[in-house]
C-alpha cells in the first residue's frame, strides 16, 4: 500500500513539474512520448498479426490444409466480435471516422480502453485472413494514446487536439515508416485547422515512430517494388489511370457504405457472422488474393509477378489474367464489408492500397494487350495505389507522399502527383466527401478547414442558454406580472401553461405603460401582453440550424424548448458570439 502510494506522488510530482514548463516546451516533450508510444503500437500490432498468421499457417503441409484459408477468417470474426461484445463492450469499429467524432463532439477526448483494444481485436481480425487493413485501427489507436496524454496532463482542448494528431500521425509512420506521409494524413483527414508553429509536434512524433519502426521492422521499405525509369511519354495514360482510379474510388465509397447499411439490418449477430463468414470464405475461394490483408498478391504486382497470386481455378491466358484481376477489384469492397460487418475489426485504408494496385495493373495490362503503347506494368501498380487513395479518402498529398516512401518510389513522383490529382478532381465531381467523413458530413458533425464552420461545429447550444429569466404563467394577471417584473433585472418574461410548455414573451418595453395602471392590475391578463416567438430553437439543435433561424427571423433572442415544447431558456447573438470568439481561440493554434 505503501509503495503504490509512492509511486502515485511520485507520479504527481513529476506531473506538476511537467506542467509547470512553457507550454510549447510541454507540447515538444509529449510528442515524443506519444510519437514513441504510437510508434510501439504500430510495431506491436504487425508483429501479434506475423505471430497468429505464423501459427496458423506455418504447419501446412498438403494442399487439402489450404482449405483452411477458407475457416480462419470467419474464426477470427467471431473470436473479435467475442472480444469487443465482452471484454471491450464497445463499438470501436470505424476508426478513422471515430477520431473526427472525438475532435468535433468531445473535445478530442477518446476512451482509454482504445490504446489498446483497436490492436487486439484489429490483430486477431487481420491474422486469421479477415480481408480489411490494420492502418484505421493503428490511427485509433495512436490518436487515443495522444488524446490520454494529453487529459492526464490536463491540457486545454487544442493542446489536446495536437497530440491526438500527433498520435495518429506517428500511427501512420509507425507502421509504413512513412513520416511525411503521417503528418500529411493529420493535416489532410484529421486536423481542420493547424499552424504552421504547431507542425514541430506533428513532425517530432512521426519522426520518432518512425525510428521506432526502423529499430524493430528493420531498414527496408513496407512493399519492395522493381520500377523502372518514368518516361514522359507514359503521362497521357497515367492521367486515364487517375481518371480509372476516380470512379473506382467512387465505386468503392458508396458501394461499401451501401453494404454497410444492408447489413446493418440484420438484427441477430450471430446470423450476420455465419452470413459474412460464408460469403467471405466463398469469394476467398475465388479469388485467393482477397485472404488477409492481401499485401503478399500486391508485393507480387509490384514485381512483375501477378500470376502466383491467382491460384488453381484459373488458366493463365492474357485476356483471363485481366478479367480476374478486374473481378479481384470489384470484390475486395465486399470482403471487407463482410469482414466488418460479420464482427472483425479493421479499416479500408489498406483495402485501398489494395484495390488501387489492382486498378493500376488493370489498366497497364489492358493497354499492353491491345498493342496500343508499351506500359511498364509495375509502375503503374505503385501509381495507382496513390491513385485509389488519393480518390477514397480525398487525400491526394497523403497519398503522393505515403507511397513513395513505403516503397522507395521517389522517382515515380510526376506520375504520382499526376494520378492522384486527376483522381482527386474525377471523384469530387460526384462526390464532395471522403469515405471517412461522408455520413458525418450528412449529420453535420463534421470539422472543415472552413474556420467559421468549424467553430459552429464545435459549439454547443447548451453552452449558450441563459436561464436566468423569471418565467410567467400565460392565466396569470398584470399585477402577477408586475410582481415577478420587480424580482428580476432581465426585460424578457418567458410565459409558459401549468406544463410549463412555451407559449409567449412579454417584453419589458411593451408593458411599461400599462404597467402603473393598478385599475388594470386584475383585469389585464398575460396572455392578452404576451407575443408569440417567430421561431424557437431546440435544446440540441445544432448550432449552424440556430445561426440560419436567427438570420431569418432577425431576432436578437430566441426561447429555447425541448422535444416536448417545455421552455428551457433563452438564447441570444450576443452570447453566441461571446462562445464563438472564445471558441475562435481554441482552434486557431497560434
């Protein structure tokens, strides 16, 4: 009892003197600690998903064990779905999307358990074949390890903010060894507003994950590729393959939250899971490179080597290769939609890549076949994985950055930035969102780049209801009113029925005549004064809705009732606006 008391002051002491440094100064530090902590996770997750593939794969000796690739992911489904449903007993899907949540609707505060939970479920998901990525989970992970720092150091929210970035980012390095691409991907997905003075951080954290990944992970890069010299010539068709990759990212968007949506009907899990599972272990069947995360068939492409990849059902004709490659990128969005949905844990950031690297093998293979310019087929492989990216999550920077680096594809960059750009502007014709933000957008829950929008988001109408006004009841008499009048030193009187539901104002202004008349005192009743309220505004009503009632009435204040029309209070311009500089503030990280 002792020892754990001491190592609690011990723990305090060196707390307060953390924080009684400059602030900047604190900031550098903990970014270090969390660049560290996320880039350990990051090597401990790809080391607990090689440990159980080892286990379940290493022992195969005859062919008929290979159709245990067929069991395994459904296994891992459901041992994750155990795993979240009674040891976690949270949803923790989603991940990426679950960081913006915490950044616009929590103050940047994720729950503990995510520092670890994400690696658990997404490792035993990922090792047993399910077809998703472990790069979301990571990202939860590293931008929960951020976010717990900086609440126990009890930091201001924008201070707490850097360091979920910071976490996320060092995620990101961690794992690609990648550090230009983990702050690129804060920056682009999950920062809405950062400075320039604020990138230390980011950039100390990727670079210490990053050295963390190279200490454990070894030098090389993530995916070895044989690339040969960019020629000038090729730019017309890596701008068809931006264009390819654009509807494909559009295809892959909508499609998987359209399966999502389908499947999130089924109400019985367990059904869902032998639903998924065997759906999973078919289209496995099928196509072999749909196993696992599916990085083994893309380092294959990368190395001029697709047709190991294929399995036995197919024959190795030109034209077949090509249909089932194109069948494979069309069919990885459903894999991973089964994953997720039948209980497993993972993201589509690698299921991106993925399906990108097919996308760009599809397109240098079919113009090959057709004889109509030589194409180095492994160079567009590698493009058109920034390709998808670039497309998907609306990233093209991240996705420029983050593919050079992990596969040492420095001289492809023209053709890198051409793809993504094109990509990029095809899919933001149809669609304005990326698969990351799109349903959060729809709930107008979402942090943008646009200050303004981002503060409205981040305020809340309950932190600028005053309920200090004396209310009155609509029966009561003047004389009643003239009483509660006296008591209070506001000008506006709530009236409200004996539900104490709003039905009126009295305003100071317009009874101030009548109000010295006693002859009327009995005769003159409240709701005969009071006036109707051009709009009310609910109690959890966003604040963007509020802003657009209060330019269309022109009111300076409006009551504020809940779902059963029970007054609440008021609001007004005047604190909203006080709340949006002092939001203003928070955000702008100067």
């Amino acid at each position: 009892m002792m020892k754990q008391k001491n190592s609690e002051n011990i723990f305090s002491k060196a707390s307060n003197a953390f924080r009684s440094m400059p602030e900047r100064t604190l900031l550098l530090i903990l970014a270090v600690v969390v660049g560290l902590s996320s880039g350990l996770a990051a090597v401990l997750l790809k080391k607990f998903i090689e440990l159980i593939q080892f286990g379940l794969l290493s022992w195969f000796k005859t062919p008929a064990a290979g159709w245990l690739y067929l069991l395994y992911p459904g296994i891992g489904m459901i041992l994750s779905y155990l795993f979240v449903k009674y040891v976690v007993k949270d949803n923790i899907g989603h991940g990426v999307t679950k960081v913006l949540l915490a950044i616009s609707k929590n103050e940047s505060r994720i729950k503990r358990h995510n520092t670890w939970s994400s690696v658990v479920s997404s490792g035993i998901t990922i090792g047993f074949g399910g077809s998703v990525g472990a790069e979301a989970p990571i990202v939860y992970t590293g931008a929960a390890i951020g976010s717990d720092v900086g609440r126990r150091m009890k930091l201001p929210y924008k201070d707490i903010t850097i360091l979920l970035g910071c976490g996320a980012a060092g995620a990101v390095a961690g794992i690609f060894k990648a550090p230009m691409a983990g702050v690129l991907f804060t920056l682009e997905i999950l920062m809405f507003n950062i400075s320039m003075t604020s990138m230390l951080p980011l950039l100390l954290s990727t670079l210490t994950a990053t050295m963390v990944s190279y200490m454990f992970l070894g030098n090389a890069v993530t995916f070895e590729s044989t690339t040969e010299t960019f020629m000038l010539g090729n730019i017309p068709y890596y701008i068809i393959l931006g264009i390819v990759c654009g509807f494909v990212s559009l295809y892959f968007t909508r499609t998987t939250l359209r399966i999502e949506d389908k499947l999130r009907k089924f109400k019985n899990p367990y059904l869902k899971w032998g639903l998924c599972a065997s759906a999973l272990g078919l289209l496995i069947f099928i196509f072999p490179p749909l196993y696992g995360e599916g990085y083994d068939s893309l380092t294959l492409m990368l190395n001029n080597n697709p047709l190991e990849s294929m399995g036995q059902l197919f024959g190795h004709n030109d034209w077949v290769v090509l249909g089932f490659f194109v069948a494979i990128m069309f069919a990885k969005v459903y894999a991973t939609a089964f994953t997720n949905a039948g209980g497993g844990v993972g993201g589509t950031f690698g299921p991106t890549l993925f399906t990108g690297a097919i996308a760009g093998f599809v397109v240098a293979r079919f113009i090959n076949l057709t004889g109509l310019h030589p194409l180095p087929e492994a160079n567009f492989v590698l493009v058109g994985m920034a390709g998808l990216m670039a497309g998907v999550m609306q990233a093209p920077m991240t996705a420029i950055f983050l593919i050079a680096e992990m596969t040492g594809g420095y001289d492809l960059f023209i053709p890198l930035i051409t793809t993504a750009a094109v990509s990029f502007t095809t899919i933001r014709f149809f669609e304005q969102y990326s698969i990351y933000t799109k349903r959060i957008a729809q709930q107008g829950e979402l942090l943008t780049h646009d200050s303004d929008q981002a503060v409205l988001t981040l305020m809340r109408i309950d932190d600028v209801i005053e309920t200090d006004f004396l209310t009155i009841d609509v029966d009561n008499t003047l004389g009643d009113l003239v009483g509660v009048v006296a008591k209070s030193h506001r000008n506006i009187f709530p009236v409200v029925d004996s539900n104490y539901v709003f039905q009126g104002a009295v305003f100071l202004d317009d009874i101030r005549e009548c109000m010295f008349k006693r002859n009327m005192y009995d005769k003159v009743f409240v709701y005969n004064l009071m006036k109707p309220a051009p709009v009310t505004v609910r109690n959890d009503e966003r604040m963007d809705s509020v802003m657009r009632k209060f330019e269309m009435s022109q009111a300076w204040n409006l009551p504020v009732v809940d779902a059963d029309g029970v007054y609440v209070g008021f609001v007004s311009k005047s604190k909203i606006f006080s709340s949006y500089r002092e939001q203003l503030q928070q955000v702008s990280h100067d």
